[in-house]
C-alpha cells in the first residue's frame, strides 16, 4: 500500500467515525422520545478509496408498528366509553347513589310505611311528599343530565373531528416530503418518524390501517375499508345538534362521505373515541333515559287515583303528575316523560294544598277520595300504595330490564345495568391499557434507542478514531523521513 493510499484510508476512516459518532449523538439525544426510531448507519466499499457510509438507516418493525396502531386505538376507544359511563353514573351521586331512583324510590316506600302506621301525623305526610319530591327532582334532574351529556359529546365530536382534519393536512405535507426525498435519495428519516407519530395520533381518534406503496407513499383506511388519506385528505364531517331532548337523534360522522360506525358492548369495539363517543351519545346515554322514562311512567301510573264514585270516571294522576294531567299508556314508553313529572300542587303544602290528601285520596275531587268518612286514623291507601312498588307492572321491553316487575326491582335493575356495564367496561379497560403497554414496550424495545449500546458503539467509535489518528501520524513521520532523505 502506498503512503496515499494509507492517507486516503485514515481520512476516509475520520470521516467515517465522525458520521457515526453524530448518529450515536443524536440516537442518545432522542433516547426519550417514543417516536423516534434508532438510527444506524451503513458501510459500503469502495476499491477505490476504501469503506464508506453508504446509507443512513430507522429501526423498523412493520409487525410490531401496525399493532401498536390497534393497541392505541383499542385503548382510546375503551378509556372514552369508561369516562362516559362514570359521568352517567356520576348523575346518581356518589358511590352510595343517593340520587338514584332506585335509593329515593326506597326512602318514599319507608316514609310511606312509616306514615301508613300513624295515619294521623301530619309531618309523617309532609316528610312521605318531601320524599316524593326528591324522587320526581332526581327523575327531572337526571334526564337533563344525560341530555347535557349527549350534547357535550357532540363537543368532543366535534373537537376531535377537527383535530383529525388538521392531522391529516400535516400528515399530507410529511407524507409528500417522505415521496419526494424517496425519489430523490435524500435523508426521510425525521419525516418518517414524524409521519408514524402522526398515525398513531390520528388512530387514537379512529382506528386506520396504513398501506404502503412504492416511493414510500402511505394510504390510510379505517377498519371498514373507508379511505382516510389516499394521496390527498379525505373529508371528514359532522353537524352538533344544538340541543338534546330525549327524542332528538344525534347527527352521523361522515368519512369520505361514509357515516362512522358507533362501538358497541362494554368491552367496546370501538376503534378510536369517535365511535366511542357515538356509542355513549346514541346507545347507553339513550338506554338509560328510557330506563328513566319507565320509572316515571310506572310512578305516575302507580300513584293515580281511581274513581270511588262508581260513576265510571276515568283514572287520573294522583301524587305525581304531567302538565297534560293523563296517565300514560301501560307497557309503552314515553320519550323524555322523566323530564316531566312532578308532584301534584293539590298535596304540596308549599302550594296550598293538603298533604293528607295522599292518605285519603281525593286529589282529583270528591269522587276520588278513598277516606269517605273522613277518619283519622285510615291507612288503607297508604297501605295500598306501598304494596304497588312492589307489585309487577308492564315495562317496555325496549329497555332490557324485563316488561314485567315491581317498581322498586325495576329502578334496582336499572342501577344495576349501568354498573355492571362500567364495571366491564373499567376491566376491559385495564386490560387493553396493559396489552397496549406492552406492545408499546417491545416496540421501543425493538426500534427504539438503548443508551447501553450507544455507549458501547461510541467506545468502538473511539478506538477505530484512534487508529485513524495513529495511521495518518506514522505516514507523516514516513513522509517527513522520505523529505529529509530527498533533501
């Protein structure tokens, strides 16, 4: 070899050692960051002037990448439908549910027991209406609730909508940068990164399944085969309703013209929040307000007064009531009735009106008494109206709690459906959380940076910059020597 060749050899060898060593510098700046893939460079040689850096490789794993897609979206759909269920659950109070139907319809039951055994004390009846009252403002207050928390889904929606067209805008721009460094063989390397954190995001939103093509061009398709991102954005839309009534059908969100699909189950399927969010607005928000709509119906129904006259009238609302002044359809829901209800003005002391009306009937007018001859100590009605709460009544089927059973089962039942859908959805929560932790984990495990061997490359970095130093100082000692002997 040639005192040159030599030279060129240690140059090219500095050269290649200082490339490296910037690679390892910025692989150990960016060891904290979970979307950034470890770099590696490659050698090639030149006959010519020796080994040189042929490329500038990411770590990849397309296996292990596209899982961690599902795992996010998985995970993002399941934490949404468990932040939906406990707001929901939320209406009810604490974890006691001292707001719920169910635990008001009880303490109605024994103020009316307790009443019923002393007929002839007033502040017993005034303390069965409170009761009554606190049971028709949690039925009214709970329906405004879930309808407010349809509405602020449609919020989210919304926001999330608008985020996910903002993402896919960037993900164009890097996607067409990735396209044309491709073709041009210049460095993607960052756009890739950034371009993989962009997919993630936007399936933390809805779920995508990204293909790609040739010049490292990148298609983005939802579960169902919707195009999300094919060489340009897809539109993504939706409309709020500016208001929700328990009547009021939420409005669809449209990819590419495509209305998404809500989740479903407490294990959801939702792929993302979006269906997530659709599932709450327009599957269990729904299904607890027609639970609500049953339990006042059965109220109203249960507590009306029949014609004592035997003159064939018609029965009417005793101590809840309508601002129509009917009783319901037996079996058949009404939409938003729970809105609705409230105590009649006729026992309502606050009113005017005579609480002992409740233990003698007559709410509706003489015809309508039980107590005809006024005695103090009657509590036939009472003892009737407490005995109904457990009496099967019909239910609509609708609500899948069953269209035969007391009312205080049905309002227990009721309960019961939200929290073990909650308690579902928290385990399938936890599990998904868990799967996804780990697939994130050997992912970065596999494509991500170990600040342990960086260090170890730099050392061997080091000793081949020092063999280089050593190779260009013994020829320029030759050459000094070869100059003297020429002198």
């Amino acid at each position: 070899m040639s005192l040159a060749s030599a030279l060129n050899t240690a140059q090219r060898s500095l050269s290649n050692a200082s490339t490296r060593t910037e690679v390892v510098s910025r692989n150990v700046a960016n060891a904290e960051n979970p979307d950034y893939a470890r770099r590696s460079s490659h050698l090639a040689t030149d006959t010519l002037a020796g080994a040189g850096i042929a490329s500038i490789q990411r770590t990849t794993n397309d296996v292990l990448y596209k899982q961690s897609i599902t795992t996010i979206a998985d995970e993002a759909g399941q934490k949404t439908l468990v932040e939906g269920l406990d707001q929901l659950k939320n209406i009810f109070g604490t974890n006691d549910y001292e707001l719920s139907p169910a635990v008001l319809i009880g303490k109605m039951r024994d103020n009316l027991s307790a009443y019923a055994a002393k007929p002839n004390e007033p502040t017993l009846a005034e303390t069965a209406i409170a009761s009554a009252q606190d049971l028709a403002l949690a039925l009214r207050s709970g329906s405004e609730q879930v309808q407010q928390i349809r509405g602020q889904m449609d919020v989210e929606i919304s926001s999330d909508v608008s985020k996910l067209n903002d993402m896919l805008a960037r993900f164009h721009t890097v996607n067409d940068e990735i396209v044309r460094g491709s073709f041009g063989n210049g460095d993607v390397n960052d756009y890739l990164d950034e371009r993989d954190a962009l997919t993630k995001q936007i399936s933390a939103i809805v779920e995508v399944r990204p293909v790609t093509r040739s010049g490292n061009d990148v298609a983005l398709y939802t579960m169902d085969g919707t195009t999300l991102f094919e060489r340009i954005p897809r539109t993504v839309s939706f409309s709020a309703q500016p208001a929700y009534g328990a009547a009021t059908n939420g409005n669809s969100i449209y990819i590419d013209g495509v209305p998404l699909e809500a989740g479903s189950g407490s294990n959801s399927s939702a792929g993302g929040s979006l269906q997530a969010q659709l599932q709450i607005r327009d599957d269990l928000a729904p299904m607890l307000q027609s639970q609500l709509d049953e339990t006042a119906r059965a109220v109203i129904t249960l507590f009306a007064e029949q014609d004592q006259s035997g003159g064939g009238g018609v029965d009417l609302p005793g101590l809840f009531t309508l601002a129509t002044g009917t009783i319901p359809p037996a079996g058949v829901r009404v939409d938003g009735i729970a809105s609705q209800i409230f105590i009649n003005a006729a026992v309502d002391s606050s009113q005017g009106g005579d609480p002992t009306l409740l233990r003698d009937g007559g709410i509706n007018g003489a015809a309508y008494s039980y107590n005809t001859a006024g005695a103090p100590g009657f509590s036939s009605r009472l003892d009737d109206l407490v005995t109904s709460l457990d009496t099967p009544v019909a239910f609509d089927s609708s609500s899948l709690l069953g269209s035969s059973k007391g009312l205080i089962n049905f309002a227990a039942d009721s309960l019961g459906w939200l929290e073990l859908i909650r308690s579902d959805a928290t385990s399938s929560l936890e599990t998904k959380e868990a799967f996804n932790a780990q697939i994130m984990r050997t992912l970065s495990n596999t494509t991500g940076v170990s600040i342990d061997e960086e260090m170890s490359l730099l050392l061997t970095l080091e000793q081949s910059y020092k063999a280089a130093t050593r190779i260009i100082s013994v020829v320029d000692e030759l050459l000094q020597t070869l100059m003297s002997a020429v002198r």
